[in-house]
C-alpha cells in the first residue's frame, strides 16, 4: 500500500512539472556577481556623452555633447526644462512677456543649471505656474546663452519664451534675440525616456536611451568648485551623473572594494543628487602632468532594477595612454 502511495506521488509530481514551460520556471540570480570592468570614451576633448548600463557592463548610447540644447521633462506631473550643462549654457528670466521687445542680454541676471539636478536648482525654474490644478506660463521671455559646440566656438543666443501646455504638450517659441529664425514648436512627452531633447538649429533630436536601460551618463558639465580662497564659482568638469529615474548612490571612504558586500550597505544612506558620484574620484597630478585615482574611494549604487553595486575607479586614461577614457570596476552586491 505505501508502494503505491509513493509511486501515485511521483506521478502527480511528474503530471504537474510537466504543465510549465521552461520560461515559467523562476531562476533566482546570484546575489553577488563578479567584479567587471567597464570604460565610458569620452574622447581627449571629453567630445561625447556616454550612457552606460552597470547590469549589462555596456554603453548603451553615444552622442556628441553639443547635439542637443535644452531638455523637456517627460513625467507626468513636471514640467522642468533644463539646459544642457555640458555646453556651459546660462538663461535668463527677462520678466518681460513682450517677445519682439526682448533683443539683448542687458539687464538680465544669467544662471546655470546646478548639477545635483535639484528642480529649484535650474535657470528657469520660474517659467510656469503649478500653484493650480492646471498649470498656467508667466510667459516670460528667457534669453538663453548656448555655450559652446564640439569645436569649442560659442553657438551663440537664442530668446524663447515658455507658453502654456495644451494637451499635456509644451509649446515653445524661440528666435535668435534680432527677432530672426522664429520657430514655433508643440513638444510631446514621451515617458520611456527622462527628456525630450531640443536642439535649436534640428529641432527634437534622440538623445536620451530608455530611462530603465542605463544608470550612468558619463560627461562634462558645469558645477561650482572652490577657489584657493575658499571662494566657489562655476568650472566645467567632466564626471560621471546618475540617472534622475530611481537610481541612487553614496560615497565611500572607509571599506576596501574587495570585501564589500551586501551587509556593508545596510547603514549607507543613498542620495539622489545627479552630481553624488561627479568628478573629483580624480584629480590632475601636476608634478606628474597626468590624472591620477583619488585612492580609497568607493561608490555604492542602487540601479533602477533594484540592484545594489559597488564600483571604483582604476583610470582615465585608455590602454594608448588617451584621456578622457573612464575607467572603473564594478560588482553587483
């Protein structure tokens, strides 16, 4: 009798296996991988952006820094607009809403993007008005200083002026401050990405990869750093940012990457801010004339797999002794 019990039992066993497919079946991954290494080229002129994925140890997307000009954010409850912080552009807020009066840069106080990515903390914050349950423009016109292009010649001026969104789409207007080159522009949101990029001489340009796909944009941008005084003021540098979409970091001075593991992070706080990675992992060795490694300095990041990382630096120069080639090692915990 118990024979033909246990011989029942394997066969209700076998029955039920046999009712999943091989994709049904739930494989739990390791929770610690190995050490990989992976490289952003920016080039010797730090010419291009690099998105790069931590989870698949690979670029996602390429372009060159000066390919776009402001970016449209594509969440359904903001409407921040930013500048492209690697082109070293400014706006101003001429609190004038009259678009042809609006002709120079006199008189108007110019700003830069922050780099923690802080929506106070951004040239136009101030465009329009959320304090109802439509949002409503102040139709002021911003004077928008364009920095520079790859080739590191200024891409000039450029004034527009923010309208109210009609169908969850932006509406913009822009010319050069002449009144010249006047362009009228709807812009979508498109959610798969963080920004709907605009360049003022192409229009809409694909920039951004899919928001889940990427977890670093390695890149120049502009922050302010001190001064021997003490004193900090605006310098463009070239680092590595978060992705604004669920991806945090910390810094870490104390632990050896080797030993890191999954129960050293329980106690680390993780930040949001873009910059919290940055550029100071490397500082420029003048009795030597390279850059060199900060050592000892460690970055644990949380992708937006909900995956936690650990990774370090090991370069910034290529094997042809190139700079502008990060060079890190990382592991997920």
């Amino acid at each position: 009798m118990k024979k033909q019990n246990i011989i029942l039992f394997l066969l209700l066993i076998l029955i039920i296996s046999s009712c999943f497919e091989d994709e049904d079946i739930i494989k739990l991954p390791p929770t610690e991988s190995t050490v990989e290494i992976g490289q952003a080229a920016m080039t010797e002129t730090y010419m291009y952006q690099v998105f790069f994925d931590l989870e698949t140890n690979a670029v996602v997307k390429t372009n060159i820094f000066s390919d776009w000009d402001l970016g449209f954010s594509t969440s359904d409850t903001s409407w921040r607009i930013v500048l492209n912080n690697a082109k070293k552009m400014y706006a101003g807020n001429s609190f004038n809403t009259n678009f042809e009066e609006v002709t120079s840069m006199d008189n108007i106080e110019m700003f830069f993007d922050k780099s923690n990515g802080n929506p106070d903390s951004i040239a136009t914050n101030g465009w329009i008005d959320l304090s109802n349950e439509i949002p409503v423009s102040n139709n002021y016109v911003y004077v928008i200083d364009r920095g520079y292009n790859e080739n590191f010649l200024n891409d000039g001026y450029k004034k527009i002026i923010f309208q109210t969104p009609e169908d969850n789409k932006y509406k913009i207007k822009f010319a050069d401050l002449d009144g010249q080159n006047e362009v009228t522009l709807s812009i979508e949101k498109d959610t798969s990405v963080n920004y709907v990029c605009l360049s003022f001489d192409d229009g809409i340009v694909d920039i951004e990869p899919p928001k889940n796909e990427w977890s670093l944009l390695f890149s120049m941008y502009q922050t302010l750093v001190p001064s021997i005084a003490g004193d900090y003021y605006p310098y463009l540098v070239n680092g590595a940012l978060l992705n604004p979409y669920n991806v945090k970091a910390q810094r870490d001075t104390l632990l050896d990457f080797e030993n890191i593991t999954v129960n050293d992070i329980t106690d680390i706080e993780l930040e949001s801010n873009l910059d919290i990675i940055g550029y100071d992992w490397k500082f420029f060795n003048f009795e030597a004339g390279i850059y060199t490694i900060v050592p000892g300095q460690n970055y644990i990041i949380y992708n937006n797999s909900g995956y936690y990382y650990k990774l370090s630096f090991v370069d910034f120069y290529n094997e042809t002794s190139e700079k502008g080639y990060p060079t890190f090692r990382h592991a997920r915990l």
